[in-house]
C-alpha cells in the first residue's frame, strides 16, 4: 500500500507517524464527562487513545521539512515511531534540512534528540517562533510548579544540540514557504504553521485539538495539557473558524490518522472530514 500524501502545487506533503498515545477523558475540561464520553465513544474507564503524526514537507528547493518530532522513547512504549517510519518512507534523517516545531511539549520535541541525548536530525535546522522559544529557555520562575520546571529541563535537553542552529522566527515571519500563526494558550507560543500553494492552503494547526473526537464538534471543551485555558479556547475558535471558511486544509496531530483534512460547520461546532 503506499504511503499517504496531498500535493499542493510544488509541495508535497506526507504524514509520518510517531505511534499512538493513551490520554483519558477525566483530563478533559469544561463538558460534562458523560458528553466527553459520548463523543470520544469510550467506556466508563475513559481511555482514549489519539495519533501522534508528523508532516514531511518537500517542494522548496532543495529543503527537506519536517513539522514536529515526535515523543522519542520517554514517553509511552506505544510512541517513538517516528524515525522508523521515516525510514520506511526512504527518508534518512539525517537528510531532514529544517524541523519546525508546533510548541515544546513532550510529544513533540522529545523525539529530537534520542537515549543518549544526541540529536535524531543531525543535519536540521530547529525553527521555533519567539514566543514559545522565549517561554521555554527562560529561567525557571520562582513560584513555577515542580512539573513546569521538570518539563523546562526536559526541554533545555531536546533543544541542547540544535542551539547552534536554532532558528527563531516571529509571527507571521515566513520560512520555506511555511508561515507563523501565534496561536497562544496550549503553550505560550503555541504556533499553528500555514502553507500555501496554488490556490490552496494547508495549516498545520499542532494542538489547536488535542482530542478531536471532542474538541471539534466541542471547541469550548478545554485540555488539563491548556497552559492558558481561555487562551487556548479562544485560539480554538478562531482557528476553527478560520479553516472552516476559508477551506483550508488542516494537518493534525492529533486528528484520525493520516490527519488531512478539513473542518466544516456543524451546529455550534465542526466535523472533520478526512481529505486523504
């Protein structure tokens, strides 16, 4: 079977899987549970299991992009995938010239680097925008949570080898055709990454949905993973908007594997339909 893909004029795009990642219904905020069950399917134990995909992009130059990386082996035994399945695409890593990343979360940058805290793209470039990089190289605060700080030291880890190549841009500063969207609350600079290319548009939207199943039909449904949750609500809604009136494709994280396709009006919230 080969492998899925959308061209847009000269780029092509490919999802690449990193596994899948088991999260639970009890960290979903602001619906009833019953309702958040109802709509994720699940049972009273509330298990849920989402796709964790990274999206390869080609067609700018001579670059090779790849958008996210992935959970590396830390995480859960179910994920780390990634540079396997880049593999069997024909894709060595070391060839990738640009990692752009959503926003620093485990499943996203822990698989930059790998056990021995080497990179797993020796050859890429890390873009990141301002506002999620400034928040995550900073110092600790002094009334930060002991998570926080546990998960900024995790992050000062995956970013170590790539700092002599770190590329910070700002929102709506573009790169390799990909452009920043600033969408903040998941994180502080949680950043959705917009393509376009003959007379159509992909974004790759990160966490604007962490559980689809819910948070698409329910975009006032938060995530206990929210930094900001009214923030991230807010940039929900707007993105949400966005793709569905402007037909833009979406590529996500976390929605049904391979993670291409759109969001249409439904009631006071979307459905997804895949594309691919």
């Amino acid at each position: 079977m080969p492998h899925p893909s959308i061209q847009l004029g000269e780029y092509l795009i490919r999802p690449v899987s990193d596994g899948d990642l088991t999260t639970n219904v009890e960290f979903v905020l602001g619906i009833d549970r019953p309702v958040a069950q109802g709509l994720a399917g699940t049972d009273d134990s509330g298990k849920i299991i989402i796709p964790v995909t990274s999206f390869l992009i080609s067609g700018a130059g001579d670059s090779l992009v790849l958008v996210d990386a992935g959970s590396g082996t830390q995480m859960q035994p179910t994920l780390g995938r990634l540079p396997a399945n880049l593999r069997a695409l024909g894709v060595d890593p070391a060839t990738i010239t640009h990692v752009v990343l959503t926003h620093i979360h485990p499943d996203h940058a822990n698989g930059l680097i790998d056990d021995d805290g080497a990179a797993n793209f020796p050859n890429a470039a890390l873009v990141v925008a301002a506002e999620e990089a400034n928040f995550w190289m900073a110092p600790a605060a002094a009334a930060e949570s002991p998570a926080l700080a546990r998960q900024r030291a995790r992050n000062a880890l995956n970013l170590a080898p790539y700092l002599d190549r770190l590329h910070i841009v700002k929102n709506g500063e573009s790169l390799l055709g990909l452009t920043a969207m600033v969408t903040p609350g998941h994180t502080p600079g949680h950043t959705c990454w917009r393509l376009d290319a003959a007379n159509q548009s992909l974004l790759a939207w990160g966490d604007i949905v962490h559980i689809a199943a819910i948070q698409i039909p329910r975009p006032d449904a938060g995530v206990f993973y929210d930094m900001d949750l009214d923030a991230a609500r807010a940039s929900r809604a707007r993105i949400l908007d966005m793709a569905a009136r402007d037909r833009l494709l979406i590529a996500g994280a976390h929605v049904t594997a391979p993670g291409v396709g759109h969001v249409v009006r439904h009631g006071e919230g979307y459905v997804y339909e895949p594309q691919i």
